[in-house]
C-alpha cells in the first residue's frame, strides 16, 4: 500500500515500493485504475484511465501486479468496449446513460453458457502446446470461437472436459507443465496488451482484402495481412470509407476502434450492422463485429490504451486462423492522447509538441500488421487500418508524415474532391498502394487478365486530364486539340461511373470485384470509341452529350453486384451506338468531299 | 476545512494562485477567494499535490494581495443547482443571477463537468429541423440532437444568422418547439442586447435561459460558462423532456481564455500556442449535445466561432470541425457582395443530414437534389474561375450556362430575407428551378425520374434537338430502372 503524492489531470504520483513500469495501480477512495508509466526513486507516475476528479493527495494506491491485460474467449463478437475493455452495455445498465467512475466490471459475461465441443483429436497424455486449440464454441451464427491454449502455456494434457455448457470461469482442461504444475484452462484467457501475441511465422500476403469500394479495391488495393492509412482534413470522409470496410471487407472478423471520435458515430454502427446483412455469409454483420469505444469526451488516457485493446482482439481471432479487419478512427487522437501524457510529464517535445517517440510507437503498432501461420498451424491474418486527422489537413505534419512511411497502402483524401461531394474523395494523385503487384495476380485470376492494364489505363487518363485541366486554367479550353478535350471529357467520365461511389446509395454501396471490373471497362471503352470516331470530325460536345454517357454515369445506381449481365448489356450499345455516328459521319464526310 | 480559511498562497499569476503547505486537497475543487478589501473571487483546484496546490481564479488575480489573500476549500465539485425556474433568467458563468434576481434555490445541484455519456446510451439522432433557412435545409441540414457550428469571421452576420435560426426552428407537424439555452462568452454589450431584444421580440423569451459572459466580465469565467449552461440543457433535455437548442457564442473567447491559463501553467504548446489537449478539452463541451435513448428531450448545439484571420485551418475551427457533425461557412466575400446569409457551400456540410431527409421527412428526391446542387455548383465555380482568367466571352456554351447558374444559386438559393421563413418545399423547388438553368445530361446525381418529375430545360437550340431527336427516341424503349431502389428490388 502506498498514497498519492500528487494529481496533475490524468497523471497521478503515488509513493509506492516496488511497483514496475506498465503495473496496474489502483488509486483513491474510488479504485480509480491506472498504469505506472515511470518510475523516481520510491515514487511512481501513474496514468489513470478515468477523471481524477475529486482525488486528493494522501489517499491510497495500490500495486495490482499485472500489466493492462484484456480478457479473450466468447462473447466479445457483438460487443462495444470502451478503451480498457469495459463493457459499455453492462455498464449502463449499471450506472445510467453516464460513465461513472470507478466500476470494475468483467469484459465478458460471467453468466452466459456457452456449448462447448472438445477438440476430438486430443488424446488425454498429449502434449499440447501454446495456440493449440482444444475445443469451439459457436460463439455466433457466423462464427465458431477456437478455444487455444495460452500461448505462454504448454504441456501434458491431465484433463479435457466433455461437450457440454459451461460458462467461461469454469474449467475445462488440466494440463501438466515441464516443471510439473498443473494449470486450468478456461474458455478464455488474459494478455497483456502491449505484448503482440506470439505466432509461428509470418507469411506473405497474397489475397486482396475486399472493401467493396472501387476507388480503394481497384485502384489503391489492401491486402489481408497489410497495414493502410486513411488521412484527410475534417469532413473529408475518413470515417465514411473505415465504416464502409468494416461492413463490406471479406473478412470474418471486424474491428471498430473508436478512438478519440464521436459517441454517434459508434452509434450508428451500433444501430445499423444488426440490420444489414454481410454479403459473403449473408448473415448479420453485427455477428462478425465488436466495437471499441473510446469517444473524444472520454478519458483521455484509456484513448491510449484503446488501439492496444484492439488490436490485441483482432490478434487473438487471427491466432484462431480468422482474418481480421481493424479499422481505428483516429490515430492521430491516439498520438494525441500520447502527446498529452508526455506533456504532463515534462519530457522534452521534439514536433509539434510530440513526444520523441511518436515515430517508434507508430511503427510497433502497425507491425502487429500482418499474414501468419499460428500456433496451431493455421493462417490467419490482422489488416490494420487507421485515419489520420492532421491539423488544418497538412500532411506535412509529424503523424501523417511517419503513418505515410509505415503503411504500405494510403489512401489520401482530398478537401477539393469532398467540397464538390466527389466521394469516396480519395485522391488519385497522393493515394499509393504497394500491392497492386500482388493484387494483380489476384484479379487476374479471379476476375480478368486484363485488370492492371485497365487500371494503368484509367490512371494515366486521369493524369493526362489533370494536366490538361491545368493548361486550362492558363489559356482557356481554345488552346486544346478535340483529342485533348475528349480527355477531359473521358476523365470527367471516369470519375462519376466509376470513381465516384455513394455509400448512401443502396445500390452501388458495395461493388463486387466483378461490378468493380465491368464499370472500369465500359468507361474505357466509351472512352476508346469516343477518341476513335474524332478522327470523322464529330465534334466532342455531340459525343459528350450523348444518352449513352449519361447512362453510363448512372448505371453502378440502377444493376446491383449480381446484375453483372445487366450491366454487361452496356457493351452492346456502346458499339451500337459508335457504329451509327460512324455511319453517319462517313457519309458527312463523303457528300461534302 | 470547508469552514477554514487559508492565507498561504505564496504566488499569483495571470489566473493562476498557488498556495503551499495545505495538505489533502481534492482535485476539482471549488474555492471561494477573498480579497483584502472583501471582495469574493471563485476559483477552481487544477493542480494538487502534498505541497502545491493551483488555484484557477476565474476572476483573475489582479490586484490581489497575497498577504492579505484567504482561501476557503468548499470540498466540493463545481456545482450548479436545478429548477424550472431557470427559464427565462439571467446568469454569469459560475451560475450567479445577472438579472437582479435571487439565485435559484434547489435540492438538485450537478457538478457542472458533466460525466462522459455512455455512447452505448446513445441514440442516433435522425429528425430534420426545419430552419428556414435553404442553404441549411436544402443542402445542410439539421438533426434535432446534432452539433452544428457556424464558422464566421469578424463583423459578419453570425448573430443574426443564429438568431434567426432560433426564431425558426421547428419540427414538421410538430407544435411544441425548443427551449433555448443561450452562452455567451466575451460578447459585447451590443450582441447581448441584440439577442435579448431578439429572444423578446419573437416571444420566445420566457423559454430561454441564459447564461452571460460580456466582453469586459472576467475572461476566465469563460471556462467554465459553457459548462454551467450545458448543465441547465442537460437538465431541461433529459430531466425535463425539452427539446434544447443550445446557442453557444463565441467559442473563440473561449478557447483563448484555455490558451492563457495552458500558458501560464506552462503546458506545452501544440500549435499556435494552443494546448495539445484543446482537442479534447472541446471535445468535452461539443459532445455534450445529442440525443439518448428513452428520453424524451435532446440537445441541439448551434456553437458559433469566430475564424481568426478567416482562416478554417485555424486550431480553434479546425479542431471544432473534427469534433462536431458538420459545420456553416460564412463568406466575408459573400457577405462584402450583400448576400444574406452568407453561407459558402462547398465548405458547408451537415453529417447527420443523411438519416434526416428524404422519403419520410422531407422529401423523396432531397438527398439527390442536395448532393447535385453540390456538384453543379462546384462546377460552376470552376467556370467562374476560368472566366475571371480567359474572360466570360471565351467560355464555351456549357460553362456560359455553369456561369449563369451559380450567379442564379448565389442570388436566389443562397440569399434570403432575415424574417424569409422558408419551407423545405418551398427551398427544394427553388432547387430544381435553378437545376432546370443547366442541360439534363450535367445531373448525373440524380435519377431520370427526378428529371421527368421536377426538371424543366427548355433551352435547347435547333441543333442539339435535332441530334438527341434521334438518340433518345432509340433508348426509350429500352428497359433501364432510374430508381435505384426500385432496381435493388429487381434483384
Ligand atoms: N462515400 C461516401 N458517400 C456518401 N457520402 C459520403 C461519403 N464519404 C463521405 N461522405 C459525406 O461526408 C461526410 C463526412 O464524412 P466523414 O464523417 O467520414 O468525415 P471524416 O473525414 O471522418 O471527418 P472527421 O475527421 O471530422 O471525423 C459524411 O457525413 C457524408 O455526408
Ligand atoms: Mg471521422
């Protein structure tokens, strides 16, 4: 036992012997929780998760012995945590339509049954080693739950409880370690959060992770396994575009992390997903989410700790061979919340008021990235996926600048395309992907040999457009050839068929890979016609203003995913109506020769 | 302790009193300062510790002298005590009555930092006020528990926007209205009579509580004068099932009132000598609006911000844009050409509209309509600059009409009279008038059937009649859905 020696906000010195750095310590008449963050001689700082409000200096403190750990086993999926893994919907019902301090409540349900299946191949006497999976329970409709063994733990199986209902604190398997101790297993385990979870190896990734968004899937592509990065100024769409991957990826498991944004935005997940059906399953993509709410009115500390949480969730159901989407809204409120802390304990800022660190933390985050075999064997993987906010929206500045150098995929949003609503406002300038190479293989095999070509083609149209755009902006539209105007045209095209994508829109929220293709290919045909029948001397406004481009802005809203022959019909009359101004202008031209 | 008084500050600075060798003082703490000719100051414990204690002095600590200083610890938290009785009077920003009239008496006292809501407690707010207002309603609309700021400038007319939204306010088919909570923070003399006068003349007055920091009142008070007043909404919203509309002005006094004090405390600076922690210290007030879920009453926040400079990327509108559902641009170059109210769109946008509009409440075709405006307007403007750089003459047909129809959009959609009550029929119509000044195949954001139903181009020259004659008549016949809802149906 130990006492306060001083509160400064979130920061808490207490007179303590013999605590380490990263223990939980308990302060105050209210318990409030937090962690040691540095030690001085027999005092040490502690960060505490909740307000100290109130808190006086003298009061206790006391060591709890272990670092910030969050419990795993079933029952997350479904589930809204706030940043330390409290659950949020116990604790209302608790304390009111307020957080109130100090509740120490269990992350998982200590009454819920759950049916559990012993793994049968496991004989009594066999060795079982960390990761090794001993049993499932269906945790949803969607998803089984693998029960593992602690990977910190192996040994001679002494015990293994038959099928049956058990609760998550009962046991359900004994087994012997080398040094002779007996350790229960239960349905779930503890882990520290700051601690990646071991694996066996890393492999590499090769599938694409599908969002359903072509401005991302087709032209800026995330793999499983890989780490991206949305940054933009406010109101640009950050959110938008993490919401629409965590509805549409073809991942089985999604992860929310709130960190540092807004209560109703977690609410309108909440709200929405039960209702909505995941198109792979088919099924409610309530059962495949859980959600991690630290909103920007909360404390500031538990932000911190909040990424951690989740991405040592998303870990776990990686280690039972699941892929694993983690999208945090925002990182930079995390580096924030970090910047805070270091601020309260005078260590010396190098940018913008960051802390030394920032860069080194950063990257140990998304290294936690990545395809693996488990444990036990299997593949399964955690893509990562966080927004940036710089201020003023200057990616010059320290988060942006060092997420930018991390991640392999980033997709820019700009603040030009959100004011004229061109949405998903990704710009095609900024935005990279390091995995198109990869992906292509993918898309080739799956989808159309001739994708990377058709991307490479799209892309190029558009930088020649922005350039010739900018030559405009010099002399006037006079100074360009019909060629160059047809261009412009064709770039003015291919933004609202393809890029352009409303997630509002019931239609064309979700693309599938071959929606994504078919859009991309009809734009670059009527493109290819269009430059072709310049040649006969048809003036560009009369092809800009044909029906058939109007058509072809609106078609991703009118056929759905599993209307691709629908929309494949577009073929036809995209030649249809070519050949006819062929026809025609051939004999224009042969009457006035 | 709470009865004893201490004389042991040994330093004053800025707002900042520390006091040494007081031992066991909570966090939070409220303090009551006496001076040496008696005069009482409140103050707040933001810093403690076995020897120092920091005393926030939201009064300041002029002329104060240390010698001859007492401080009493009250033991507890800033509180503000509760009643109905709280419309339609007139407090400062720890709570005090302004008007000359005894302070409220109640049981009910709440500590005025609020405790985080639960956002599982929360509930998704989705129904469209209507304000009267086009650029609002039609293009940005507003949701009865949304936060939505109006960024202005110096000397524009954000007030009489505010007011204006106030007076207007209204639930379609609903009679019961708002009850306003009104905080203002460093405004002038004038402003305060403005919107009291305003309150007053509408008759809205005995539904408004206030909550007044002027201009020459002390500055510090300004920290804690947003929470007071969210406080009283709080209680009017979800103890008394009231509708709250929650004008707070101007946030920019505030946040400089954060800066002095991070400043003086010696808080690392993160940009423009803001804290790092503005972000969140914000984040604290803004969020406070919303709706929860089975009570009645909500919170509707209409913050207003002066942009230093007129500058968006400002910490103080940049960080406040990261935080709240959207945001209201005023133009000092809209506002320099007479328009009223000058709002520019582009930068405009409301997040919460998306559930609040359309089909059931407002109408079918809004949300099309909105994002098109949007679109065309944008356009529209980039014509406009390429004529200011080739000259209008040199601007092909299609960006002479672009050229028309953002002067039209200014002029009709944008501006309005004070006292022009518009409904979202009346803006939605207005809409697709200026919509018909531009040829149907620029309106790729809405359908062919809101096109058959609203649209009306009639301007169309012999040539480009004779070319569609042909083309359209062969796509006519072919089946292609225009309402992608009907289409999802197919599927
Ligand atoms: N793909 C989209 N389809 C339709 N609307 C969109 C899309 N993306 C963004 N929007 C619109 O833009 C608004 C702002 O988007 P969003 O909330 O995602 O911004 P943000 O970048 O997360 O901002 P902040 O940093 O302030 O949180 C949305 O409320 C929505 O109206
Ligand atoms: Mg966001």
């Amino acid at each position: 036992m130990g006492n306060i020696v001083q509160i400064n906000g979130p920061i808490v010195t207490v007179r303590l012997q013999g605590v380490h750095n990263g223990e939980q310590v308990r302060v105050g008449r209210l318990g409030l929780v937090g962690e040691v963050i540095s030690l001085d001689g027999n005092q040490a700082q502690v960060q505490v998760y909740e307000s100290t409000e109130s808190l006086s200096p003298g009061e206790s403190a006391q060591a709890l012995g272990h670092p910030l750990s969050v419990e795993l086993g079933p029952g997350l999926l479904g589930q809204i945590f706030d940043g330390v893994q409290r659950p949020l919907k116990a604790i209302r019902l608790q304390s009111g339509d307020q957080i109130a301090r100090g509740l120490e409540l269990p992350a998982l349900d200590r009454e819920q049954v759950w049916q559990f299946e012993p793994a049968s191949a496991l004989d009594i006497g066999t060795h079982v080693g960390g990761g090794t999976i001993i049993g499932t329970v269906q945790e949803t409709e969607t998803v089984v739950h693998r029960i593992l063994v602690p990977p910190a733990q192996s040994g001679e199986l002494l015990e293994h409880a038959p099928a049956g209902d058990y609760t998550v604190d009962q046991v359900i398997a004994r087994i012997r370690n080398s040094i002779g101790h007996v350790h229960k297993l239960k349905l779930f385990h503890r882990w520290p959060v700051r601690r990646p979870r071991p694996y066996r190896a890393r492999d590499h990734a090769a599938v694409p992770l599908m969002t359903g968004q072509r401005i991302l899937d087709t032209f800026f592509p995330l793999l499983k396994g890989g780490t991206g990065a949305v940054p933009g100024p406010f109101g640009a769409g950050k959110t938008i575009v993490q919401q629409q991957i965590a509805r549409w990826a073809n991942a089985d498991i999604v992860l929310y992390v709130g960190c540092g944004e807004r209560g109703n935005e977690l609410v309108e997940v909440l709200e929405s997903f039960p209702k909505l059906t995941d198109p792979h399953s088919g099924r409610s993509l309530m059962e495949r989410t859980l959600l991690v709410a630290n909103t920007s009115n909360m404390p500031v500390v538990a932000r911190e700790a909040s990424i951690y949480v989740g991405v040592t969730i998303a870990e776990y159901y990686r280690d039972q061979g699941y892929d694993v989407v983690m999208v945090a809204d925002s990182t930079s409120r995390w580096a924030e919340a970090l910047r805070e802390v270091a601020g309260r304990l005078g260590q010396m800022p190098v940018e913008e008021g960051y802390p030394a660190y920032l860069a080194s933390r950063l990257s140990a985050f998304y290294e936690r990235a990545g395809s693996v075999q488990t444990l036990a064997g299997n593949r399964g993987s955690v893509s990562l996926i966080g927004a940036v906010s710089p201020p003023g929206g200057d990616f010059s500045e320290p988060v942006t600048s060092h997420t930018k150098e991390m991640v392999r995929t980033f997709w820019a949003l700009t603040k030009e395309l959100a004011d004229a609503r061109h949405y998903p406002a990704v710009g095609w300038n900024d935005s990279f992907s390091g995995y198109v190479e990869t992906a292509a293989k993918w898309w080739a095999e799956h989808v159309d040999p001739a994708w990377a070509q058709r991307r490479a083609e799209a892309l190029a149209l558009l930088a020649e457009a922005d350039e010739l755009a900018r030559i405009v902006n010099l002399v006037g539209p006079e100074a360009l050839s019909p060629a160059q105007r047809w261009v412009l045209e064709g770039a003015g095209l291919l933004k609202e068929a393809v890029l352009q994508q409303s997630a509002l829109d019931k239609v064309d929220s979700y693309a599938s890979p071959r929606k994504q293709f078919i859009l991309l290919d009809l734009a670059l045909k009527i493109y290819h016609e269009g430059k072709d029948i310049l040649e006969l001397e048809v003036p560009v406004d009369h092809i800009a203003q044909l029906p058939l481009l109007a058509k072809m802005r609106r078609i991703k809203s009118v056929y759905s995913s599993d209307q691709t022959e629908e929309l494949r019909k577009l073929d036809q009359e995209i030649h249809e109506t070519f050949d006819r101004i062929r026809i025609e202008y051939a004999g224009v031209k042969e009457q006035t020769a | 302790m709470k009865e004893k008084e201490y004389r042991m500050a040994t330093a004053a600075r800025g707002a900042l009193l520390f006091m040494q060798g007081i031992p066991g003082v909570p966090l939070g703490d409220r303090v009551v300062v006496r001076d040496h000719r008696g005069r009482k100051r409140n103050g707040q414990v933001i810093l403690t510790s076995d020897e120092t204690v920091l005393v926030q002095v939201f009064e300041g600590t002029d002329d104060l002298d240390l010698e001859r200083t007492w401080v009493r610890f009250l033991e507890e938290p800033f509180t503000l005590p509760l009643s109905p009785d709280m419309l339609g009077r007139v407090f400062n920003g720890v709570g005090q009555p302004k008007d000359g009239r005894p302070p409220i008496i109640s049981a009910l006292k709440r500590n005025v930092n609020g405790a985080p809501v639960n956002p599982s407690a929360r509930s998704y707010p989705r129904e469209f006020i209507q304000t009267g207002i086009s650029t609002i309603d039609g293009l940005n609309s507003l949701v009865r528990g949304q936060k939505l700021p109006i960024f202005s400038g110096s000397g524009l007319p954000h007030n009489r926007l505010a007011a204006q939204i106030v007076r207007q306010a209204k639930l379609l088919g609903e009679a019961a209205n708002f009850v306003v909570v009104f905080a203002a923070m460093g405004v002038s003399h004038t402003d305060a009579r403005f919107f009291e006068e305003d309150f007053e003349s509408s008759g809205v007055l005995g539904n408004v509580v206030m909550f007044i920091n002027l201009a020459d009142d002390p500055p510090m008070e300004r920290l804690i004068l947003p929470r007071t007043a969210l406080t009283a909404a709080e209680y009017l919203a979800f103890d008394l099932d009231r509708h709250v509309l929650a004008v707070v002005t101007d946030m920019t006094h505030y946040a400089e009132a954060l800066r002095e004090v991070a400043t003086a405390k010696g808080d690392v600076p993160a940009r423009k000598g803001y804290p790092g922690y503005l972000y969140s210290d914000l984040a604290e007030i803004y969020e406070r609006a919303g709706r929860i879920h089975d009570r009645h009453g909500s919170i509707t926040m209409v913050p207003v911000l002066s942009m230093p400079s007129d500058d968006i990327t400002h910490p103080i509108p940049d960080l406040t844009g990261y935080i709240t559902e959207g945001q209201i641009v005023l133009s000092r170059e809209l506002h320099n050409q007479g328009a009223y109210p000058p709002v520019t769109v582009p930068p405009s946008l409301s997040r919460l509209m998306k559930d609040g509009i359309g089909k059931d409440d407002t109408r079918e075709d809004h949300p099309r309509v909105a994002s098109q405006l949007y679109a065309s307007y944008a356009r529209a403007l980039e014509a406009r600059n390429l004529a200011s750089i080739i000259g209008a003459e040199e601007l092909s047909e299609r960006d002479r009409l672009y050229l028309a129809f953002a002067d039209a959009f200014e002029k009709r959609f944008v501006t309005q009279g004070e006292q022009e009550d518009r409904s979202i029929v009346e803006t939605l119509d207005l809409a697709w008038e200026l919509l018909s000044l531009l040829p149907p195949e620029t309106l790729g954001r809405v359908t062919e059937a809101d096109l058959k139903k609203y649209h009306n181009w009639e301007v169309v020259s012999a040539e480009r009649a004779n070319w569609y004659g042909r083309t359209s008549e062969d796509s006519a016949d072919e089946e292609h859905p225009a309402d992608p809802q009907a289409a999802g149906r197919v599927s």
